[in-house]
C-alpha cells in the first residue's frame, strides 16, 4: 500500500491526557458522526463520561459539518478548550479547527480533497496524512467507506483494541446486510494496516487515555431525558410538528408511546399541535407538546388560551438562533422574554429550565405534575446544545417519580361535592375539576373571561375576582418549583449566573479564575419563572454578577433587574454567534471586565 506522508516521528512516550477531545470534520455526508459515533461506543465501553456535540450547517444537504466527542473520568458538560485528535475530511476543516489544536494534537488528514494546508498547525502537531477516500474507492468501490479507514486510524492512535472496534463497528451497523457489514469491517481493517504502516501498531498507541470506572451509563441527549421524565411522570399525549432542534422528542416518544398505551401525533402544523394537546389535556391526559422558537411563537395565542381557561399543559421550547429562521442549527437563549411575558394578557406560567440530560429528566416529570397541580401552562426551556447534545448518565430511577394530579376529581369524589363549579373561587386559586363526560361534571369552556360556573362574563367585578384567583396558584405552588444549583466558594462577592447550556462551561471557568486569583460562586437558576427568592438574595449579597447568557440583548440580565435585583451588581457577558462558549473564552471575558473595573 502507498502511505503519503508516513515518515514521521511519533512522540514517545505517548502523550497522556486527562480528558480527550477528538473532532471529526468535513463536508455534510462525510461520516463524521458516524466516526464519532463508533468512538462513543468504544470510550463508554471503558467507563469514560462522555459529552458529544455537532456543529453542522444550516442547510438540508452539504455545507461543512463537524462533530466532536470529549471523553474524562468525570462529566463536564460542554467542550474542552483544545482538540486532543483531529479526523479532517478537507482543506476547511484544517482551516478551521487547526487552531484548536492543544500541545502535541494529532491530525489525520484525507489528501484526496488535496494538499495539507499551511501554517495552520503548530509545529508540535503529528500528522498523519493519508488517501483516506482513493483507499475507499479503490478496494470498496465507494468513497462513503473512508470514515471505517478514519475510525481504524483513531482507534489505533488512542489505544483501542482491534477486536473492541470491529465489535462497535459490528454493533452499530447490526442492522445492515451482511455485505454491507462486512464492506466497513473492510474498511476498518485497512485503517489499521495503514496505522501499521506508521507505525501506529497494537500497543503503541499514540495518546493514554484517562482510565474510567466501569459502570452502566445511559448515552442521552436533554431532548430524549425530557421525553423520559414525562412518561415517567404519567404523560400520555404528545402532538408536535417536525422542527429543528426538538424534533427527537417526539422521535423518543414515538418509540415508546405504544409500550405505555401514549398516544403520538405529527400534527399538520404548529397550531393544530397544541390544540390537539389541549384537547387531550382536556380529557384528564397528561399532555405535551414541544417546538422550538418560531414554532413557540405560532402558539402564543393558545397558550394564551391554557393560562385563562385553566387547562394544563407541558410546552418545551428548543430555543435556536433566530430570529425567525435564522441559523437553525446553532444554539441561543433568546426566548426568555417570550416565555415568561409572552402571549396575549396576563396568565400564570411557569418556566423551568434544567442544565444537563438528568436535570432534563427531573424536571420534565416535575413539570408534568405541576401542570396538572396548578392547572396552568409549564415551560420546559432548552437550547440546542442542552437539546441535541449527547452525554452519559447513570440510569434514570423510575420509582422515584411520583404522580400528583392535583385536584383532579374521580368520580367518587365529584359525587360529594353538593354544587360543581368548574372555576371556583378557592384560596390558593386552585379550583376541583372534572373530566368532560362524568355525571355531574358538567363545565363549560371558553376563550372569554368566565364566571364559576364558566358562563362567558365581562363584568368588572367578577373580572378582578378571576384575575386574582388565577394569580394565586404561583404562590400556592412556590414550594414546589426547584431552587438554584449553587457552585463554588460560598463567600464569595463574585458571582455568576447562567442557565441551561451555561452549566458546565461556568465550572470550569470557574477553576480557571480561581487559578487567576479570582473567587467565585456560581448560581443556576432551575426556575427561571417565577424568579425565585434564593436568586435575588444571591443578586443581593454578591459585589458583583456576570450574567451569561447567549443573546444579544441581555434578556436573563433584564428579567433579574424587573424581579427586583439591584441593577448596579450586575455585568453583562453576552455570545450570540451560534457557537457555545469555550471555558477559557469564559474566563477571560470575566478577566477582562475585572481588569477594567
């Protein structure tokens, strides 16, 4: 075989890493996710906690697209600073992640798509330029086999065993024909005899990786743990319509509703989604459904609608970079002011937002019981990174979720009550309901302000008492929303505030200020709406806040200011171009405004 490039001298001994990042990129149809994939497999098989990622163009077919896998001994929940290992398909993918690259990377470079450019990598970089797509084409036939070359090459630079790979390879394309299985064993073989040809054997690996503790994890994204949390907590309709980045949602649920008796609808359209979930949830069913930004946005008025006629609901908001369509694919936080002010009138919301695939979980089930305790629309709030990102957790415990159906009425207990009134004036603004159909359960339901008994009435009076009465349920429910994630040093006058996809970039920004000197305590707010009073105190005591978050307009900074934090304690650090912050990008934006303070 003719290896470009292969004499080279490998670093000795093999460099030794604490957590491994390895990016995988080239154009959309490469296989880079299928590299990644394969190498998850490998890396969870050994105990390692994994965290997974994509970056793709915001179009159907084509563009450059990249995918990266960080594996360490504990869960960090977002990107390392540098790349350990970099697959590059093409010229593009040199130009843009080489310089990423961290002390002694290894770069394996397809020369089909031509030259290796220059002045992109550092001289300690190791190079491993190789034909990947000719070596397809020629003794495969088709190029789509170079990613089984690639994988092999990997495999051998991080010391995975052969036959550990051929078994990922083996499980991951179980389902193929056994032709088709065995053209990308092929594959992999020539990836290792191409290692061989570097020098690259068995046991003469490249890089050491971190040695993990063998136990059984789950590979999840946030948007498969919230559709977990909610079968778990008794949900059993979901209707949603195909949108970038929430559609696995319905994907996972759809793969389990018939198990559980769930019921799962693509529906036409964004407004025929929701208003077959109120439907249901009309029923007595623990309903949901979920969209991102402008699907949210179309279903303002009937959220509206949930808020005023007490109906509950679950509604999950994959936020994307907008707006409008905007950049599909890449991830933000710039919904926060429409959920928690948008619709059409004042109405009781609550808006949650969890900050990894656990959290994820609980919260979706918590959620879930909310809804139906307070008889109002629920927030699940999630970014694309939080929603589409892989990461291992331990199994879920299914029998810690309990179900609470509030005060919703059997029919035992209907038959005591001597006069039903559908919205009944009660002290915690809660009122006993019953599902359509029961004896003695009759109600109406309208769009218009209504009386008890739910007869249309715009009288002024009979306006404030309903208004007040549905303002009540927050406070009758306060002690069942989740408190802040607190992290860091506890006397502190530094502090940070973040949600969702901010979770684990803070930490470890955080170890890197505190290298610098600079003490921190971090606070993650899991409710976001109502804003909690553990979060303004924190405002309170702290000299001063970053608030992170990413969008352009301050949208967390502005809702901590009109909950009544003092203005003056808090500093703005903002990201808005798609891309999730890098914990040393973090550190030094903090830097940098402390040394012009």
């Amino acid at each position: 075989m003719n290896i470009i490039n292969n004499k080279i001298k490998l670093p000795s001994p093999a460099k030794v890493c604490k957590d491994v990042n390895v990016m995988v990129a080239g154009q959309g149809g490469d296989g880079s996710l299928t590299i990644i994939s394969l190498l998850s497999q490998a890396l969870r098989n050994r105990g390692l906690d994994l965290y997974q990622t994509s970056n793709i163009a915001s179009r159907i077919k084509g563009g450059h697209a990249a995918a990266i896998l960080r594996a360490s001994q504990v869960q960090h929940g977002g990107l390392g600073d540098n790349l350990d290992v970099l697959v590059a398909f093409d010229e593009e993918a040199i130009v843009n992640a080489g310089p990423t690259m961290g002390p002694q990377g290894i770069v394996i470079y397809d020369l089909s798509r031509g030259p290796l450019p220059v002045n992109c990598l550092n001289d300690d970089v190791v190079v491993l330029a190789v034909p990947f797509s000719r070596f397809a084409v020629r003794d495969l036939r088709r190029d789509l086999f170079k990613n089984g070359i690639g994988f092999g090459l990997v495999a051998r630079a991080l010391g995975i065993d052969d036959t550990e790979a051929a078994d990922c390879m083996k499980k991951r394309f179980k389902r193929l024909s056994k032709d088709a299985l065995n053209a990308n064993l092929h594959a992999l073989s020539l990836g290792f005899e191409v290692a061989d040809e570097f020098g690259i054997k068995v046991g003469k690996n490249l890089i050491d990786l971190p040695k993990g503790e063998k136990s059984e994890r789950l590979s999840i994204t946030g948007n498969q743990a919230t559709a977990m949390g909610f079968l778990a907590a008794g949900g059993r309709f979901f209707a949603g319509y195909p949108i970038t980045p929430a559609t696995e949602i319905m994907e996972t649920l759809s793969r389990h509703s018939s198990k559980l008796g769930a019921v799962v609808i693509q529906a036409e359209d964004e407004l025929s989604a929701i208003n077959q979930a109120i439907g249901a949830s009309l029923t007595g069913a623990r309903a949901m459904t979920a969209s991102s930004s402008p699907g949210i946005a179309l279903m303002q008025e009937s959220i509206s609608h949930c808020g005023s006629a007490e109906i509950p609901l679950v509604v999950v908001n994959c936020q994307r970079a907008g707006p409008s369509t905007g950049m599909p694919t890449k991830t933000e936080q710039s919904d926060l002011g429409m959920l928690t002010q948008g619709g059409s009138g004042d109405f009781p919301r609550v808006v949650l937002y969890p900050g990894n695939a656990q959290e994820c979980f609980n919260i979706a089930a918590l959620a879930t019981n909310i809804s139906q305790i307070a008889q109002i629309p629920v927030y699940i709030a999630l970014d694309r990174s939080l929603a589409q990102n892989t990461a291992t957790v331990a199994p879920f415990d299914l029998d810690s979720v309990e179900l609470d159906k509030g005060k919703l009425l059997d029919q035992a207990a209907l038959e005591k009550i001597d006069t039903y009134q559908r919205y009944a004036i009660t002290d915690d603004g809660i009122s006993p309901w019953a599902v359509p159909g029961m004896p003695g359960g009759m109600n109406l339901v309208t769009g218009n302000e209504r009386n008890e008994w739910g007869q249309v009435s715009t009288e002024p009076a009979n306006r404030v008492i309903m208004m007040d009465k549905r303002a009540r349920k927050i406070d009758a429910i306060l002690d069942l929303l989740p408190g802040a994630v607190e992290n860091g040093d506890e006397n502190a006058d530094i502090g940070l505030i973040g949600t969702g996809m901010e979770s684990g970039v803070m930490c470890e920004a955080q170890e890197k200020l505190e290298e610098q000197g600079l003490k921190t305590l971090i606070h993650r707010p899991l409710t976001l709406w109502p804003v909690l009073d553990d979060t303004i105190d924190f405002v309170k005591k702290c000299s001063k806040v970053y608030v992170i978050e990413h969008n352009e307009s301050g949208q967390l900074e502005r809702l901590l200011k009109g909950a009544g934090c003092p203005p003056e304690t808090l500093r703005g650090i903002r990201k808005y171009d798609g891309l999730p912050f890098r914990p040393s990008e973090l550190a030094d934006r903090i830097i940098t405004q402390e040394a012009m303070a």
